[in-house]
C-alpha cells in the first residue's frame, strides 16, 4: 500500500470530519466508515467509504455530503468508491464516537473480543438471560436492561428497554 | 459512487443470489403497514432493507441494478421459489423466513471464506443475516411453543413451504460449494429449531413433481407473476422517472 501523502491525511481528516446524516452526533470518522482518500494530480480524490449495512439508505447521503465538503476545499473533482473489505464492523467505532453515542441517549456497541460472523445463543423469548456482557441503560446507567425487538428505528440499533428507570433506548448492535 | 469490481462474476451466481435477496426483500416489504405489532413491522422492513442492500450490490456486478429489477420477465429471474410464494399469515412469513434465512446464512459463510468474487459481499451478509436468523428461530418457538392456534399455524406454514426447500440445495452454476455438505447442516439446524419449538420436522417431498426445473431455470409459481407486475409496473409506466 502506498503510503499517503500529508495532503492526503489532510483530506482524511476532512472527508472524516462529515457529520452522519442519521446520528449528527457521530463524525463518520467516528463512525469508522471513511477507509482512505487517494489523491490523483492535484486536484482530484477519491474517496473510499464503507457502509455499515449492505443496505444503509444513509451511504448516498454520506457521499455527498464527502463530495461537498472535499469540493468546496479546492478539489475539482472528487469520487466516493463504495469498499466492502473488511466488513465494517462496530468495533470500528472509535472510544470518543462510543461516549458520544451514550451521551445522545443510545447505548454503544459492545467490543467483542473477536470480530467474524456474530456467535448467536437462544435464549428465551424478550430476555436477554443468556447474553454474556450487560448492555447500560444509557439514561440511568443501570445493567439491568432487557431486549425488546432486535431492529429499532435503524438496520444498526435494537431497540431495549431498562428496567431501573423504565425508559426505552436504541442499543447500537454488534456487527 | 461505483462499487468494488471483480474480474470474473459468474452472471447465473450473480442473478441467483440477486434475486433471491430482491425478491424476498419485496415480498417483507408487503408487510409495511400491516405486521401484528409495531416492532415486528419494523423489524420485517430491516430485514428487507438489508436483503435490498445485498441485491443491489450483486445485481450491480453483472449489470444495471435497475435495468435487472424492473426491466427482466419473470422466465429471466432465478430465484428460488420458496422467496417468492406470497406472505400467507404471519406464520408462514417466518417459516420462510427460518428456511430462507438458514441457507443464506450457511451459504454466505462458506462463500465467504472463499477467495472468490462473491467473498466481500457474503462476508458483510453473514453479519447482517445472522441477525434474521435469530429473529426467524425467536419467532418459530414462540409461535410453535405458544398457545394451540399459534402451534398449529406455525406447523402448517412449516409443512405448507417444506417442498420448496430442496430447490435450495441444487448446484449453482459459479458457486464453489459442497452443496450435499450444506443440505444437511442445514436439515440439521433446523430440525433443532423446530424440536425447540415443540414442533416436527415435516414429512413428505422437498421439492414439487413438476421435473421442469423450478426457480433457479427461470420456473417459477403463479403468485410471482402478479408480485413482478405490482414491483415493476412503476418504473415500466414512467420510464426514467425520478424522484
């Protein structure tokens, strides 16, 4: 891999510093899914951005926003190439993008150990008896939440529920 | 934004795995409005959304997306018939759901793990379908374990869609798969979801009498038809229309 340049690294941080159209909260830096910018000449880049689900609407939204901001730096011409390796996963969300999202009310991904296909155990229906690590109540900051639905208001989320304080929260799932 | 290019994408593969994805992500859609409780009309949409993702990405690697969904006849799709057969009650939505879920989700392991052109993709579906795996094998329990309707809707979508999962263990062109080795992984997995569910494996063919081949030759059943006109009647009405 050739290494990048200081410009280069400039424009990482740039094309990184584009807030997530669905949680603004998140820089997509934070977010882990901007990989690379790649300068060709001198006033032309492209992007390389991967998309948390397959399916994410909130991609074509991301790179515009990238084109925008790259554009109005100087850029002439700027294209966002859309990389699936490695598969994004939620370990990919850095410390500082993990305390945002607990701040904004919605409980950060657990960070697994291993990365690879989720390793699912059945437990009984609307527990979460059999998971191994709590998931905190991002309000009250209680461990004693319980699984509602596995899907939330985002392919990312499941939605949960504590038990302390009764409120409802998104829980930013293990991918 | 271009997708990643592969060298070599095995067209059939490519269009069987597609539409698979395509197609049932239409069918859950049909639920939009009309699921039993909010959080399972939610929960059916992602689903369809990540399966909408997968079909773009593969459908995009042999052609234009748009060009292959709404523009195709319905002898020209290969998916299987098992994505295809309408909704039915709510039971019969996740018995499709435990089978169709339970293939892909073997299947995508084995590919990849490969180093072939579908690698990439599979390695982000796995994730994503493990997730509606889990919610297919939540559902079975809770319905096959749940009170006496609940068990005998759930055993009779169960036996209703049993002969359309042999169509799923049969070569597909491209796709470098031990496919005797994945039928019974499968037959195993989900024989233990359905003794958990307190319900049994059903009897009697897996696959249809008509020898003319099924889904994957481009045979399909009679509900696809009116599914295709209903997902494709927009774009053929207005051509080049946007938003």
């Amino acid at each position: 891999m050739v290494t990048a340049t200081a410009l280069e690294a400039e424009l990482l941080e740039l094309a990184g510093s584009v807030p997530d159209p669905e949680l603004p909260v998140l820089t997509l830096h934070e977010l882990g899914v901007v990989r690379a910018v790649h300068l060709h000449g001198t006033d032309a880049a492209e992007v390389d951005l991967t998309p948390t689900y397959t399916g994410c609407p909130a991609v074509e939204a991301m790179s515009l926003d990238i084109e925008r901001v790259l554009r109005e730096h100087g850029l002439r011409e700027v294209t966002v190439r859309r990389v699936l390796t490695p598969a994004w996963s939620t370990d990919d969300i850095t410390p500082e993008g993990r305390r945002k999202l607990r701040e904004f009310g919605i409980a950060p991904p657990r960070v697994r150990e291993t990365s690879g296909p989720v390793p699912l155990t059945l437990g009984p229906t609307r527990t979460d008896a059999t998971e191994a690590e709590p998931v905190p109540c991002p309000h009250c900051g209680s461990p004693d939440t319980e699984l509602l639905s596995r899907f939330s208001s985002t392919a990312c989320k499941a939605l949960r529920r504590c038990l302390s304080c009764r409120e409802p929260f998104d829980h930013f799932k293990e991918l | 934004m271009t997708a990643t290019g592969s060298a070599t994408v095995p067209v059939t593969a490519a269009l069987a795995l597609g539409d698979d994805a395509l197609v049932l992500s239409h069918r859950l859609g049909e639920w939009a409005g009309h699921a039993p409780a909010l959080e399972e009309e939610v929960a059916l949409a992602n689903i369809a959304l990540d399966l909408l993702g997968q079909a773009r990405v593969l459908l995009s690697l042999v052609g234009d997306e748009d060009e292959l969904a709404y523009l195709r006849e319905e002898r020209s799709f290969r998916n299987l018939q098992l994505v295809e057969q309408p909704n039915g009650d709510f039971a019969h939505t996740i018995a499709r759901q435990l089978y169709f879920s339970t293939y892909q989700h073997l299947l995508h392991a084995e590919l990849a793990a490969g180093d072939g052109p579908f690698a990439p993709l599979a390695a982000k579906a796995v994730k994503e379908v493990a997730y509606h795996r889990d919610h297919a094998e939540q559902w079975t329990r809770r319905l096959g374990d749940g009170t006496g309707t609940s068990h005998e809707r759930m055993r009779r979508a169960c036996a209703a869609l049993w002969r359309f999962t042999g169509e799923m263990f049969q070569p597909v062109e491209g796709l470098d798969v031990d496919w005797a080795a994945l039928e019974s992984r499968w037959l195993e997995s989900v024989a233990e979801v359905l003794d958990r569910a307190t319900l049994t494996v059903p009897e009697g063919p897996r696959t249809g009498a008509w020898s003319a081949g099924a889904g994957r030759q481009g045979i399909h059943t009679e509900p696809f038809g009116r599914m295709l006109a209903e997902m494709q009647h927009l774009h053929r009405s207005h051509p080049g229309a946007s938003w």
